[in-house]
C-alpha cells in the first residue's frame, strides 16, 4: 500500500515538474516579449533621457555628444552596440552581465541619433525565482497528499482482496488438514495389500495405486505449502523427462476409457522446482487433452537449454475462439451442450496450470491447430528462479 502510494505521488511529482517547465518556459517568453516591447516603445517615445520608463535607462548619441539618463550602472553604455547600429542601421538586442545584476539591451538608429535602451533585469529575476519556488512547495506539497491519498486508497481496495487471500488460504490449511488423515490411511492400507498380493497377477495394479497414494500425497504437501505465507518449498533440480513418464502412464486407464491413445516424445531434460506443484499442472494438461480428444494425444518435452517446453497437443474439435484469449482465467468456460466433444469445457484446472508455471518463473499458451486440435504448452526457465 505505501508502495502504491509513493508511485502516486511520484506520478504527481513528474507531472508537477512537467507542468512547471511548461509554465516557467511560457512565463519567459511572454516577459522578454513585455520587455522587448517595453524598449522598443522607450526607444520609439525618446526626446531626452530624462524621464525614461521604471528600471530603464537610455542613452542618446548624436554628432554633437552623448546624452545619459541618471543613474546608469557602470559599465554602460553598450559601445560596441552603438557602434554596430551606427555603421550597419539595423537593431540590435542582446542580454548582457555586469558584476551581479543582467540588463537587456535594445540599440537602434532613428534619425540623426543611435539610441540605446538599458532594462533592468533584477526584478524579473526575483519574480522567476518566486514563481519557481511556488510551483516546487505546491510540487512537494502535492505529493505529499498524493501519497496519502494513494495510500488510504489502496488500504480501501486491498483489504478485501486480503481478506479474500486469507479466506482462501485458511480453506485451503482446513481442506489440506482434513485430507491428510484419510490420505494417510489410504496410502497405508495400499501398501499392507501389497504385501498381501505379493507374486499376485495384481501386484502390478497395487503398485501403481501405492505410486498414486504417495503422488498425492506430495501434492496435498504443495498445496499446504501454497497456502502458508511463512515458508517457501525449497526448489530442488529433478527429471522431468521422468515425471512426465509417470504422468502419462498414470492417464494411461482414464485415456483408455475414451478410447484415446497418449504419446510421449521427451527428451532428457532436468529442471529445477517443486517436483509436486509441476506434477499437478501435468495431469491438469493431460485432463484437459484426453477430455477433449477424438483419438489421439501426443506430449512433447524440449528444451533450448535455457528454457523447457512441455507441449500437450489433441486431435479434438480446438478451442472456442471467445474462450480462447481466457482459457487460463479461473472458471472461463464455454456453454454446456449435449456433446461435450464439440464444445470445450473449462473450469479450474487449467488457471492452476498458470498459477504454478508463474511459480516457476514460466508461462503457459494456448492455440489451434491448422489441421485440427489445440496445443497447451507450459514453458519454463531451466533454472526456474524467481
């Protein structure tokens, strides 16, 4: 919230500054306009040098002499001014310095006499100066109020969203607490009918249920973990080519009961992060391909060496066009019909596999296929940090 605030009254801050240059160019020019003006009027309006206009002071030269208004600052006249507009005839205006104080000059020929106009600049300084000391206390100020302001809007938008996350942290602790009992006894009770089946024709099927109990059980782990905001599973480098190995031929029964056949292409890849959360984004790809599936679903790992790519391609009808750009937003789903295969359905599932690829510094995409079908691909840093 303090953050959210702070970049409000910087963007206040940045637009002030802006806006004060504006002013301050725009204030410059339109004064050195007043005071060309001013001089040329002096110049235009000067029988003597006797009564010249406020902080001005001018200086006739004719064949006969020099005439000055009292009180001109040492230094001038301008001679070399003079000069100029008595050989050249043409006007001249310039900005000159002497010791601590800068005067504008305006020198011209009327007549038989070079006239020379001396305006002092102090005052216009001191109100520059002025003006640039308002705009930056009404700067500061501003963003001093932008940054409260921000902050107590944000505390106002952000507590329900915290309260939200809470809420669904504390379901997820209760949910994952309940779940480890009877997950815990499941797991037993497949390993103690192991021991009974050893040498049984069923053995191979126990095994992969015992495989399947202790899967889930590393994925209830990963998501008590997610909902903890006080620790941090510890990323640790695996065989995803492995991983993906078991994945499939744990979708193996449920792709056979939709008469659809799973292909994996995988080449040997390790990658780092947490194996479980990786694990659950897999079978939701997986789900998602057999699910919508006419035959066929191929699952494809490689890897560039700096990042793995793990693609699961069907053969289905593809994906909704107005799904599509949300297929990875938490509940996005096309209308129920009576064929599911024509239309795709989308839930949870596939806004997890974005979750957890952010986890992993990576992404996730979607498209359809020229020649029918949709590819879901998750793509991931090889070293997945953050």
């Amino acid at each position: 919230m303090l953050r959210i605030g702070l970049q409000s009254g910087a963007a206040v801050l940045v637009t002030v500054l802006l806006l004060s240059v504006a002013v301050i160019v725009v204030v410059s020019h339109n004064a050195r306009d007043d005071q060309n003006r001013s001089l040329a009027t002096a110049i235009a309006e000067a029988d003597d040098v006797n009564d010249p206009p406020a902080r001005t002071w001018l200086v006739i030269r004719r064949a006969g002499g020099t005439q000055v208004s009292p009180g001109l600052p040492p230094g001038l006249p301008d001679e070399a001014a003079i000069w100029q507009a008595d050989h050249n005839g043409a006007p001249r205006t310039a900005e000159v310095s002497i010791g601590d104080r800068r005067y504008r000059i305006r020198t011209e020929q009327r007549g038989d006499a070079v006239i020379q106009a001396v305006y002092d600049l102090q005052a216009a300084q001191h109100a520059a100066r002025r003006l640039v000391t308002a705009l930056l206390m009404c700067g500061a100020i501003g963003m001093l109020l932008a940054v409260l302001t921000g902050a107590w809007v944000a505390r106002r938008a952000v507590t329900p969203l915290i309260a939200a996350l809470a809420l669904q942290r504390r379901f997820v602790a209760d949910a994952g607490h309940e779940l480890r009992t009877p997950l815990t006894l499941l797991s037993t009770r497949a390993q103690l009918l192991r021991r009974h089946l050893r040498g049984h024709p069923a053995e191979a099927e126990v095994d992969s249920l015992v495989v399947d109990a202790g899967q889930l059980a590393d994925i209830l782990d990963d998501l008590l973990l997610a909902a903890d905001p006080r620790q941090e599973a510890q990323r640790r480098p695996f065989d995803l080519a492995a991983l993906l190995r078991e994945a499939v031929a744990a979708a193996e029964p449920a792709a056979g009961q939709r008469g659809v056949q799973l292909e994996l292409i995988a080449a040997p890849v390790r990658a780092q992060g947490f194996q479980a959360g990786l694990r659950r984004a897999v079978n939701a790809l997986l789900d998602n391909g057999i699910r919508h599936a006419d035959r066929m679903v191929r699952v494809v790992l490689d890897s560039d060496g700096r990042h793995v790519r793990i693609d699961v391609a069907d053969d289905g009808p593809g994906i909704d066009t107005d799904v599509l750009p949300l297929l990875f937003t938490r509940f996005a789903s096309t209308p129920i019909t009576a064929s599911p295969s024509e239309r795709r359905r989308y839930g949870l599932g596939l806004s997890l596999v974005s979750d957890i690829a952010a986890r992993h510094g990576g992404t996730v995409s979607a498209r359809n296929r020229d020649g029918g079908g949709a590819t879901l691909s998750m793509t991931l840093p090889t070293g997945s940090q953050r």
